[in-house]
C-alpha cells in the first residue's frame, strides 16, 4: 500500500514537473517570436528611416526603444518606436506585421510615423471661405461662394418686402440678380452690423447726443432692414460712407448743435 502511495507520488510530481516544463517552454517561446517581431519591425523602421535621410533630420537615433505593441488581430499588430526626428516631439514610428496565420512569418504591412499624445499637431483645418477676412482682399481677389450657401436664395425666391424689386421682375423671372440674402444671410449681417464698430454699442454712440435714426444724414437703406440699419452720409462723421444702425450715433448728428 505504501509502495503504491509513493508510486502515485512519484507519478504526480512528474506530471507536474512536466506541465511547469511544456509552460516555461511556451512562455520562451512566446517570448523569443515578440522579440523576433520587434527586431523585425524596428529593421522596416530603420530601413525607412535610412531611406528618407535627404529629407528628414534627427537629433539622436533615428529609431529609438520599442514603445508598446498594439495586437490588432491575430494577423495584424502594430510595433511603435521612439524617434529623435527634429521638430517633430513625441512621434513615434508605427510598423504594422502581418501574417497569415499562426504559424507563419510576419511580413511588413505598413512603416509610417504618427504623433503621439504629447506630439506638437497643426490646428484643425478651416476651410479658406472661412478664413478670408475682409482686410485679405486685395484689387483683383475674387471670393467665391459655394452653390449651396445658407446666406443666399434663389432671386425668384425674393418677395418685395425683402428686396423691393420691381414688379416687373416678379413677372419676368430672371431678369434680377441670380441670388439674394436668405433670412440666415440678413440676421447674419444684422448681428455683424449691431455688434460692430456702428452698433449701439460703441463708444460713439454711447456718448452722442442723440441717435442717427433723428439725423437727417442718415439714409435708410432699402428692403426688410430698412427699420434697423441706414448709410451715413455726413462728411464729417467718422461712420461716412458705412451702415449704422438706428440707435448708432455720433457728433456729427445734424441735430446735435444748431448754429443759426
């Protein structure tokens, strides 16, 4: 009986010693073929690298110590490396290993270079009917719309009340201007307009006598804004020649100070 426990003991710690044996040996596998992979990757990414020499510069090595790994899939993972590429902080080289299956070599997919989290990126891009100001135009620029501009309608699409056409053009479709203001484009010119150098809300008009809607300088302009906004056209008056708001003012109010 005892001869038999010490057998089954025996027995035992040999399967144990095997499992822990066939475990290790996985485990150094698994080991050895990450460290296959990444020498694999980091020759693509120096390869790269060594390739691109007339157009990029580093400050120190040109591929650096392995970042992190990204397992896409199992055909598919990600090795990134550090770079010392100038102007360029925290960008990493990113080389992507394919295979196509377990048991077979990796190739190299894809050797590119991606910012980090730390890395300096250009703002977001803003497309150029966005960012032309008016002090970007020049004699000559031209300032295209798009087809489907917000501000804009169709000008059949224009009632008299917004635009004071001639009856004779509501008749004759096509005779005035191809696009008019939408309801977006004129709040959108209001808003620009009152909260502008000639709004109420300037130092001028804060401090005027009276306002311009009682000046007799004060041409209103014509269709729905007419009640809210006007041109000057006093010569002496800093708001000459540009729309200001009714309740806009100044010194110059033809009012202000009458000298008989």
């Amino acid at each position: 009986m005892l001869f038999r426990s010490a057998q089954l003991l025996q027995l035992l710690a040999a399967e144990i010693w095997t499992s822990n044996f066939i475990g290790t040996l996985l485990r150094m596998t698994s080991t050895d073929k990450g460290l296959r992979e990444i020498d694999i990757a980091r020759e693509a990414a120096l390869f790269e690298a060594e390739a691109s020499v007339g157009n990029l510069r580093f400050d120190g090595e040109k591929v650096g110590a392995h970042i992190s790994v990204d397992n896409e899939s199992h055909e598919y993972e990600t090795h990134y490396f550090a770079t010392s590429l100038t102007g360029y902080p925290d960008w990493r080289w990113a080389v992507t290993l394919a295979r196509v299956d377990s048991q077979s070599a990796p190739t190299v997919c894809d050797v590119v270079l991606l910012p980090g989290p730390d890395a300096l990126l250009p703002p977001k891009w803003i497309p150029y009917t966005q960012r032309v100001r008016p002090e970007d135009l020049t004699p000559g620029s031209l300032v295209p719309t798009s087809p489907d501009d917000e501000r804009l309608v169709p000008g059949y699409a224009a009632l008299p009340t917004d635009e004071e056409l001639d009856p004779a053009q509501l008749w004759e479709l096509g005779l005035g201007r191809v696009r008019v203001l939408s309801p977006i484009g004129r709040d959108l010119a209001s808003d620009r307009w009152i909260n502008g150098e000639y709004g109420p809300d300037s130092e001028f008009a804060k401090s005027a006598p009276k306002a311009c809607a009682s000046c007799a300088f004060f041409l209103p302009i014509a269709g729905s804004l007419r009640s809210a906004f006007g041109v000057c056209a006093n010569s002496v008056s800093p708001a000459d020649g540009h729309v200001v708001a009714v309740n806009y003012g100044c010194g110059a109010h033809s009012e202000a100070l009458v000298i008989g």
